[in-house]
C-alpha cells in the first residue's frame, strides 16, 4: 500500500469515528443522538455514547435507565416478578417473557410493547418487526416467515390459499389462475402443460 493510500484510509477511519461519537454523544443510561438522547429501556443496558440499547444477555437484567446489566438468579427474578420490581418493554423485534426482553423469532411478528404473534396467513414476515402480502402466484401459513410458490394445478392469488384447479384445467407452478385446455388439446394431469 502507498504512503498515500495509507493516509487517506486513516483520514476516512478518523471520520467515520468522530462522526459517530459526534452524533452519538448521549450519557450513560442514555441512548440517541445529541439533543434527542432516551432513557435505556428495563432488560437493556446503554453505556453512553450510543444511538441504540443494547439488550442484556440472557441470566442479566436491568432497571430503565441503567448502564449495565446485572446478573440475576431465577429466585430473584421470581421474587422481583411477583413483587412487580420489574417490568418489561420491549423493542420492535423483542417480546417479553417475563421480565426479559427476548428476541423474536423467524414466523413471528413483534411489533414492540409485548406484543407476539404468528406472521399471518398470506403474508411474510422477513424482519420480525414487519410483515408484507404474499405475491400473486405464492402463499403461505400462519406462522411462516417466507411466501411458498403455488404447485402446479392449483393457483395463489391476493395472498389466498392455493385452490385446485379443476378437470379440464390447469396451471403450472406459480400461477395466479387456473387455464381452460384449448380446445383440440388434452388436459390430462392439472400440473402439467396441454397435450396438442
């Protein structure tokens, strides 16, 4: 590497540093951008100088506002839970379980504030905090995470279930409607293309 070249990737890590720390100058306990720092939420920790909480591993915990987490017995969790000494908040893509913030997982869909479901029927949830319609041609269950394509000799449309096709017709796979045979062809499977 040139003497130039080196000098120029240090100028850039330089930048990039003082930006972040320029941007993120928030106290600890604290989270955000200058002038716009929030309070750490329960079960997370922010050390100061952060744009976004970070959430305690699992066997730790924390009050809101805190810097770090504190390691946590499940007795004392228990007792804490009972005598409501903790709550939960969770972030778009958590959930609580009890008075832990617990990550969301594929086919799920965490809006935030505790709240869990299946991603629904027709749709996909790709981030966990997010859901969108299933394409024409595709579909899925409750609780998948990706859109399925449509077999052949049935069809998928507005995120429906697939529906078979019926004699005398077909479509192949990722349709959106079943086609009539032509007339002078043969139909004989639904999944498969006409036979002249």
């Amino acid at each position: 590497m040139k003497a130039f070249e080196k000098i120029t990737v240090l100028a850039m890590i330089c930048i990039s540093f003082l930006l972040h720390h320029v941007k993120a100058a928030c106290g600890p306990g604290t989270y955000g951008t200058k002038g716009d720092c929030r309070i750490c939420p329960p079960n997370y920790y922010c050390p100061g100088k952060t744009t976004q909480p970070f959430q305690c591993p699992p066997g730790f915990t924390s009050y809101d506002g805190e810097a770090e987490c504190m390691e946590i017995s499940e007795e004392e969790l228990k007792y804490r839970l009972n005598r409501r000494l903790f709550t939960c908040s969770a972030m778009a893509g958590y959930y609580c379980v009890g008075a832990v913030s617990t990550e969301c997982t594929d086919g799920k869909y965490c809006p935030g504030e505790n709240q869990i479901s299946n991603c629904p029927r027709g749709y996909k949830c790709p981030i966990v905090n997010t859901y969108e319609i299933c394409p024409n041609g595709y579909y899925s269950n409750s609780g998948d995470s990706y859109c399925n394509i449509c077999s052949a000799g049935q069809y998928c449309s507005s995120a429906s279930d697939p529906v078979n096709c019926n004699n005398g017709q077909y479509a192949l796979e990722g349709s959106t409607s079943c086609t009539n045979c032509p007339i002078g062809s043969k139909c004989p499977n639904k999944n498969e293309a006409p036979i002249q």
